[in-house]
C-alpha cells in the first residue's frame, strides 16, 4: 500500500543517514516483515524496529477497516439508487392514483346530481299522485269554486344565509310572497315557512325563512306550496 510504502522509503532514508541499508534478502525475510535499516546504535536499532513493527501493523489494521468502509460505501450506494428508483415509482403510482381518484370523484359528483334530481322528480309525482287520489275519493263540493292554478315546487338549494326554490316568474311568483314547506314524505304536515326576497328568473326565486318546527332543518327537495 502506498502508505507503507512512504514509510519504508522513509526508513531507509534514515538508514542513509545512521548507518548502511541491510542488504535486499535481509531487508525482506520471508515472513514478509517490514525492511529496517541496520543502524549503528544497537538501541536506537532495535527502537526503531518495534516503533516501525508497530506501526506496520497500525496502517495493517487500518487498511482492513479501509476495505470495510469503502465495502459499506458501496452497499449504501446500491442502496440509494434502489432507493431512487422506488422513489420515483412511487412518484409515478401517486401521480396515476391522483388522476384516477379525481376522474372517480367528478363522476360520482354528476352521479350523485343526477340521482337527487331522480329523487326529487319521484317525490313530486308521488306527490301529485297523493293528491289525485285524495281528490278522487272526496265529496264533490256543494258549490264548486273556480279552481285556482296550482303552484308547487321544491326547494333546489340551502345555504346558511337561505335557500332557493324552483318557483319564479312563470309560475306568478313574487317578492314577498309566502310558502309553506313540507316534508316529500308527509306533503300535508307544513314544517315551516318561507318569504320570496328574489324572483331570479321563469323558474327560479331566492328566499329567507320565516319560521320552522323546533328542531327541524329545511333540506333539497322539501315541498313548498304558496298559502
């Protein structure tokens, strides 16, 4: 190892200084043991050559955990581009997830709409048909009225500052007017009362509530009837 090999060529240069270099075939016995220059001074000689034993066993040892290390470096190496590639998999399955949840999401939504316009179309027509059966089975009137123009609608929308319903101008709806409003499983129980405060357009009008059954919220497709 070159560092070894610094410190043997070091070694010799002080062989130079102290004393004459052993020859070749003494420098290198064959248990392969570090070269010592033979120096004149038998303590300094023999110093040097445990110093020098020592410290070629040192750089030994260290060249061992050396080994070890750059072995451990190169696992971690593999490691993180195994790493890298999961990473940027993953990436690419999240991103594939992503776009599939939000496709899933927006057909659920119009799904859903549709499926409340179905509820609320149904409940009308039971409804009506609730209606015609009561009629049906009624006395007729001693004297019949002139039969006014039946207005029913339901509410499309609520929000916290109130709601919307299916009723506008088309249907004689105005500012001011008054509705009562009725659960689509019971229309002849009125749970509460709304008041017009905008007519939006033929079939649309803007409300604010008036009063309403202890406990009782108004939810998409309660009846309303003007009264």
């Amino acid at each position: 190892m070159r560092s070894i090999a610094r410190l043997l060529a070091a070694a010799a240069g002080l062989g130079l200084l102290f004393g004459p270099a052993l020859p070749a075939c003494a420098q290198q016995p064959a248990q392969a043991q570090p070269a010592v220059p033979k120096f004149k001074d038998p303590g300094l000689q023999q110093y040097l050559v445990a110093e020098i034993t020592s410290m070629q066993e040192k750089l030994d040892k260290l060249a061992t955990r050396l080994d070890a290390v750059e072995g451990q470096l190169a696992k971690v190496k593999e490691q993180q581009q195994s790493l890298a590639s999961d990473f940027h998999t993953n990436q690419e399955l999240v991103k594939a997830t992503d776009t599939s949840v939000t496709s899933l999401r927006v057909s659920n939504q119009e799904d859903l709409l549709s499926l409340k316009t179905d509820v609320a179309r149904i409940r009308r027509d039971l409804s009506d048909l609730t209606d015609q059966v009561r009629k049906s089975a009624a006395p007729p009137p001693a004297a019949a009225a002139p039969a006014l123009p039946k207005v029913e609608g339901y509410i499309t929308q609520v929000n916290p500052t109130g709601l919307s319903i299916n009723l506008g101008s088309a249907a004689g709806v105005e500012v001011g007017m008054k509705f009562g409003v009725y659960r689509a499983a019971d229309p002849q129980t009125r749970i509460g009362t709304i008041e017009v405060t905008e007519v939006v357009d033929a079939n649309n009008s803007k409300a604010k509530v008036v009063a309403s059954n202890p406990n009782t919220k108004f939810q998409f497709s309660d009846i309303v009837r003007p009264y």
